[in-house]
C-alpha cells in the first residue's frame, strides 16, 4: 500500500514519475560507475547511494556532506564534497532532457 501522498503525487503528476522510471542511455563516465549501458534516474540514484554507503562516504561530523572519493568525484563534476541536496541534481545532469 502506497501511501495517500505518494498515490496523490503519482496521479497528479504522471509524466514527473515517468522521468524517473524511464530507462535512458548512460554518457560512458556513468555507465562505468553504474556498470549498465542504461539504466533509470531513481535506479542510478540508488547506485551511487549504495556505493557511498558501502565505502563510507558520508562525513562522520556531518552526515548531510559526502566526502567523493576519485570514482564518485568523476561523475559528480570533480567535487570534493557534496550535499546530499545537491546529489539529485548532480545526477540528473547526466541524463538527457525530455521533450514536453
């Protein structure tokens, strides 16, 4: 069961939903850290996620900033640090633009 908000954001904005879900073509420097050739945006997401978790990336002062290590620093524009804010939107440069 899905929550009531969930439900309400899903019918409310279906075409936001499909951007998410959608497979896409990877540029080669995600496809090498994803490890796919396609892949969605909430899948890659998960992916990097798991990879800084995996590693311990996150900052043990403040768990809000992931500190990049070379691998993660190549697909998130060669920054040392990043909000965890700013992840999504990191990620989502790689994929290409929808046509409205």
């Amino acid at each position: 069961m899905l929550p009531q908000r969930v439900k309400r954001a899903i019918t409310e904005n279906p075409k936001k939903v499909a951007n998410l879900i959608d497979l896409a073509n990877l540029p080669s420097t995600l496809r090498e850290f994803v490890g796919q050739s396609q892949i969605s945006r909430l899948g890659c997401f998960m992916r990097v996620w798991s990879y800084i978790k995996t590693n311990n990336l996150q900052d043990p002062n403040n768990k809000n900033v992931v500190i990049c290590d070379d691998k993660l620093r190549s697909i998130l524009l060669g920054k040392p640090r990043v909000d965890l804010a700013e992840l999504p939107v990191l990620i989502k440069l790689h994929f290409p633009k929808e046509p409205k």
